[in-house]
C-alpha cells in the first residue's frame, strides 16, 4: 500500500505485520476506542 511505503521500510511494515498478528497486537487492536467502537455499530 503506497500510503504504508511512504513512511516506512519494507522492514519496518513487516515487523509491524508480524506484531498486530501477535497475541499483543490483537489485543492492542481489540483495545483500540476506535476499534471497539465500530464493532458495536457506532461511528
């Protein structure tokens, strides 16, 4: 995605694919107010 290769290395997107598919970032994700608010319908 061009709005990700703008700001970051090939390495850094991979690093922060391998983190938000980790246990951690699932659950940062799933705590995110953003996240939460739109599984329960709100925007």
């Amino acid at each position: 995605m061009p709005v990700y290769t703008k700001h970051f290395t090939e390495q850094e997107i991979e690093s922060l694919i391998t983190f938000y598919r980790s246990t951690t970032g699932e659950k940062m994700v799933d705590k995110n107010p953003i996240n939460s608010t739109r599984k329960h319908g709100n925007r």
